[in-house]
C-alpha cells in the first residue's frame, strides 16, 4: 500500500490553460533569499501562490508561474527544492494530464514524457552555480514553509491506494528514488554530481546520432531567437568547456562541439536543459 498526500486545492488545467514558455523544464521564482525550483506536482502551485500572496498583498490569478516578480529560467540564489515521493508524483501526473497510468509508464520507459509533469526531479542536480537544499514533501512542508516565510502551509489529506507499478518507477526513475531516500533532515544540502567524461567511442556515437537525426529532419536549423536561448544556457553550465575546439566550445558531458549541437533544431541537451525543437511547431 502507498500513502499518497495531497494538497487540499481543486485539480487544475493548468497545461491546458496556461500560455507555455519556451520550456517547462527548469524555471524558479526569487523569493526570501532563495530561487524555489518549480518541480511539477510537488507543491510548485501552493508555493508560488503563496509568493504572489506576499509579494502583491493579493490573490493570485490562475496559475501565475510565468507572469510572477521574480520568476528566471535559471537560478542566481541558493534553490530551493522540494522533492516528492517519485510514485506519488507520477500518479498525480497522471491525474493532471488525463493519462492512463499503463500508457504514461510506456511512454517514460521509452525515454518519454507525456508532459512536464513527468520530468524527473534529479535534473535539478545537473544545474551547476548554486547551492541545491533539499527538502522531502510532505514531510518537511511546515519547515520548508517557515524558512521561505510563506505564511500559513496548506492542508494535506492522505489516504491508502495499490499501485502495481511502483517497482517499475522505481527502475525508470532510479536517480529520483534515491534522492528521495537520501533527505533526512530538512533544508539538505545536495551533493554536487561528479560528471565524467565521455569515451571516444561515445563520443563518435553520440555525433553519429546527431548527425542522423539532423539529416532526417531536412537539416532544420534552430530558429535565432531559440540559438540565442541554448547559447545562454550553455555558457552559464559547469559542463562547458569554453576553450576546446579552438574557442568554439565543447560540451563535457556528451563531448560534442557546442557550436554544431546548439544550431541542431533536433538535439537537446543531455542534462535535460534544452529540449530539440519541432520547427513545425514553432511556426507562427
């Protein structure tokens, strides 16, 4: 048996209704000397309504993540981070976006995701800058709202359900399970991520890939204002080694030429910062 625990608030539409910003993967609001990761479905509506309740003496409208004093795509402060039990989080993605839990697991198990909400909470621990503290929902929200001075925490409600797939997450999300096991206290510091550099058999592949997938879709640049993005992102990353490849940049973690990569509208990084393009999509 598993105990789920959820906010006391209405179910959203919130990926239906809110107009999406270039990625949903990685984004923060600056508040009390923190930047609070939005970690999809693990209290990231509660928080930022409390911020906005602070920071504008008033309600908030629906959803204001994007629209709030103080939200980034990447973090300038020590974050914040909330990370909640991996099943609990799939299954309330999987209320939130209408899906069948059999149709989202096959979908993630193929390397996935049905919706953001799906993103694996590790990905945090590839953001290099800042310091990460860590704390464990729902068991550390008071202290997590006492330190963020978020005023009065929400109402949480529990109940007992069966969840068959639990030891298949447990496989696809391995990285998660073990973050989450590994918060004892809150406001956790989290252990950097020692990265170690691809093989040259890897490298060959990976470029191989690119290549392919680049050749498949017609050789689809990505758009200016998109390579601008990645460019940013990229120079901001531990993983960049600025001076390789004659000043042009290499990425250490897949050991490509991040000036190739970034103008690829197929590639995504592989720490999951930027995402490939679908220039169909994208066009106005």
């Amino acid at each position: 048996m598993l105990t789920v625990f959820t906010p006391q608030t209405g179910s959203s539409e919130f990926n239906k209704t809110i107009r999406q910003p270039p990625s949903f993967r990685f984004a923060y609001c600056e508040y009390n000397g923190f930047d609070f990761a939005y970690n999809w479905k693990v209290f990231s509506s509660e928080v930022v309504d409390a911020i906005w309740k602070k920071k504008n003496k008033s309600e908030p409208p629906l959803r204001p993540h994007f629209i709030i004093e103080g939200y980034s795509r990447m973090p300038s402060k020590p974050v914040a981070l909330l990370i909640g039990n991996p099943v609990t989080k799939f299954i309330a993605g999987c209320h939130e976006d209408g899906i069948e839990p059999e149709d989202a697991l096959k979908q993630v198990s193929e390397g996935k995701f049905p919706s953001f909400h799906f993103f694996p909470q590790s990905r945090f621990l590839g953001f290099g800058g800042q310091p990460i503290y860590l704390w464990r929902a729902p068991d550390h929200i008071e202290h997590f709202w006492e330190t963020l001075d978020l005023g009065e925490p929400p109402n949480i409600y529990s109940k007992e359900i069966d969840f068959e797939y639990s030891e298949k997450l447990r496989e696809i999300y391995k990285d998660d399970f073990e973050l989450y096991d590994s918060i004892r206290e809150p406001k956790t510091l989290a252990e950097s991520k020692s990265e170690v550099n691809p093989t040259l058999w890897e490298q060959m592949r990976n470029v191989g890939f690119a290549v392919g997938k680049f050749s498949a879709s017609g050789f689809k640049p990505t758009p200016p204002e998109i390579l601008t993005e990645r460019e940013s992102i990229c120079r901001s990353c531990d993983q960049w080694d600025a001076a390789a490849l004659r000043n042009t940049g290499r990425c250490k973690k897949c050991g490509c030429s991040t000036w190739a990569k970034l103008r690829m509208a197929t590639e995504r990084c592989p720490l999951g910062k930027w995402e490939a393009i679908n220039i169909e999509d994208n066009k106005q």
